[in-house]
C-alpha cells in the first residue's frame, strides 16, 4: 500500500470520526474514579502526527481529557534513563493476563509486578523516578517537563481534582503499594509514591498534544530525541505486548502496532518510522481500553496498511 497523501488521511480520519459518532454503544467510562464518571461519553476525537507534516486531527481534539495510564509511558521512558536496565530487577516485561489493577498477581509473584504497564508495575517505575528526584513535587516537574518536551507543549499541565479525586478512593493501588513495601519493592513512603503516581495520571492532554507527544517514540529522523534508539524499540516492545493489558493480544490481532491505554478514554499508539497517533473515546471495553478508541484504530490500520505485521487488510 502507498502511503496516504495529507488530504487521503485527513479524508479517512474525518470518516473514522463520523462512523465513531454513529455508533450508538459508546462503552461505559471509568467511573470507579469520581471525576472521571461524569464524562459526557458521545465525546470522540482522533490526530495523526507525522514530522515534517502538519498534525492532522477530526473530532474534538481541542478537548483536554485525563491521559491516565497513557503516562505511564512516559515515566518507563525517563526511568529506563534513570536506572538504565537495573529497573528489570524490580519489574517484569511480560503481558500480565489479567485486570490492570490485580492485587492476586503481585501476591502470586511475590511483590515483582509483572510489567511497568499494569497498575502495580507502573508504581514501580514512578517510585524509581521519584527515588531520582527525591521528592514528589521534583518528581512530577521531571515527568511533566519530559512530557511537554515531547510535545513541544509548555502549556501541558495536571488536573489537580482528579489527582484528589483518585488519592481520596485509591484504596487499590494504596493496597498494591503497601504490597510492594512489604517485599522492599518500594523506595519511598507509599503515600509519597502514589501522590505522585496519582498526580502523574492525571495530566491532561488535547488528542493533538498527545500525538505530538508520542513522536519521539516513533524512531522518526525528526522526532524529539528524547531516548536513544535502542530503547525506543525496546519501549514499543512493551507497548504492543503490555499496553492494553488483558486486551493487548486482542489490540496486537486488530491493529497491529503498539499502544497504550489510560481509563480517561486515550490512546497512544506508535506507527515505527512513520506516525504517533492519538485517539480519545471516554467510554471503556470490558478490559478497561477505550471502545471506540479501539475500532476507530482498527478502522484506521485498516485503512492506511499501518501495522507491524504486513498492510493488507482482512
Ligand atoms: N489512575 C488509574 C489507576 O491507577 C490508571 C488506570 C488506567 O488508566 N488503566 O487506577
């Protein structure tokens, strides 16, 4: 398949949006977090950011929602950069096969997450950040300064109600970080970690911001440099095997390419050597990933032959 010219993917992004708004079962947004449950679900939007192209968007991506889980992408990135391959020793790089939240798995497995993409492996990394930088608000300057650098972006901030919002009825992740201190897989005071760890979930992002920001995960000539080439690749890994959870073979089957979820409705996913792309659907599928999010990327890997494992379509 050619590669689609600007007006061809503008073309497809605009169809993608509009079958996306026709479609009458939305998903159900995350509404164990309180300050996400009052989403107004018919929202959707998707960007394609290319270097050396315009970002081209279709939807609301002017609208800025809570990246949630997308950010741990981020703080693997910064630190990976921080404890180089040591991080290994605390945190697993295999697909967990189970809710993104499981408490049962970090027990079975004595207190080493199984990956830095579910819940208790993404404590993990935001601890060995926050080990770096000595304090939390350090911390979160490091995580939100590498995040605007990606996105070329200073405007880029957190939403401190949904930050409170999850500190006052995260008892889950309250539960896994205990856990982790338990077995020494915790640096810092559990409530220092999951402050920020909160806080890091709650930065808001336009889905144009977002595909911007994934640039520098696409291994472009022209991206942001922001992490060596060797650890884009192996971030990518990790994205198509991890980054959907219990749904990331289902992801991996329908599109093809790298990506990763948060339960405000976002979806990052990297097309290698090519694009950054984001997409926004508040409601959520059974494995907590954006519903419509998902097929309009199928929609979308479908269309333009974008995918990892070959361009033609079923
Ligand atoms: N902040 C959310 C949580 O910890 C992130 C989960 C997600 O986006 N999957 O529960």
């Amino acid at each position: 398949m050619t590669p689609p010219d600007d007006a061809t993917l503008q073309a497809i992004l605009d169809r993608i949006a509009l079958e996306a708004r026709e479609d009458p079962d939305k998903g159900r947004v995350a509404d164990y977090i309180p300050e996400l449950a009052a989403i107004d679900p018919d929202q959707f939007a998707i960007a394609v950011a290319r270097p050396g192209h315009p970002t081209l968007i279709a939807g609301d991506a002017a609208t800025p929602f809570s990246i949630q889980s997308v950010s741990k992408v981020f703080t693997l990135a910064i630190a990976l950069g921080l404890r180089g391959d040591r991080l290994w020793e605390r945190v697993g790089r295999e697909p967990s096969g189970q809710a993104f939240d499981s408490v049962i798995l970090l027990e079975l497995e004595r207190g080493r997450p199984r990956n830095p993409f579910i819940n208790a492996g993404a404590i993990v990394t935001t601890d060995a950040v926050l080990s770096g930088t000595h304090e939390p608000r350090g911390a979160l300057a490091a995580i939100l300064s590498f995040v605007r650098d990606a996105a070329g972006d200073e405007k880029i901030h957190i939403n401190d109600s949904v930050a409170a919002s999850e500190i006052a009825t995260g008892h889950r992740n309250f539960a896994l970080a205990h856990y982790l201190l338990s077995h020494g897989n915790l640096e810092n005071p559990p409530h220092e970690t999951l402050g920020t760890y909160f806080h890091q979930c709650a930065i808001e992002m336009t889905c144009r911001q977002l595909a911007n920001a994934g640039l520098f995960l696409t291994g472009c000539d022209d991206a942001p440099g922001l992490v060596s080439p060797g650890r884009i690749r192996r971030i990518n890994a990790l994205m198509m095997t991890c980054g959907h959870y219990d749904g990331s073979g289902d992801y991996a089957y329908r599109v093809g390419l790298p990506g990763k979820s948060g339960v405000g409705g976002g979806i990052l996913t990297i097309v290698p050597d090519k694009a950054s792309v984001a997409v926004w659907a508040p409601g959520l599928n059974r494995y907590g990933n954006s519903k419509l999010g998902t097929e309009a990327m199928q929609r979308l890997s479908d269309l333009t032959g974008w995918s990892v494992f070959g361009t033609a379509p079923d």
